[in-house]
C-alpha cells in the first residue's frame, strides 16, 4: 500500500485526488508543516 505524506494545505492534496479518482488504495500520513514535523529526521531518512 502506497503512503501518502502530507499537510492540510500541501501539493501532496493533487495526488491525493489523483489516487481517490483512479481508487488506488493508500495511507494519508498528515504531517504539520507548522511544527516543522517534514525536517524531522524520521521523515527525512523516507
């Protein structure tokens, strides 16, 4: 299954409509750009 990161208001919504229309199954790992949680070294090290 495919992960899928991401904030509210990120690019990452594009493919998240792309993958919904096609039904391709996936995981929304909500990210908080705010708290700086994409420059953590546990997201960096994907």
């Amino acid at each position: 299954m495919l992960k899928l990161y991401g904030g509210a208001r990120s690019r990452a919504s594009i493919i998240q409509w792309y993958l919904e229309e096609l039904e391709i199954p996936y995981e929304f790992v909500k990210l908080d750009m705010q708290a700086g949680e994409h420059r953590q070294p546990e997201f960096l090290a994907i």
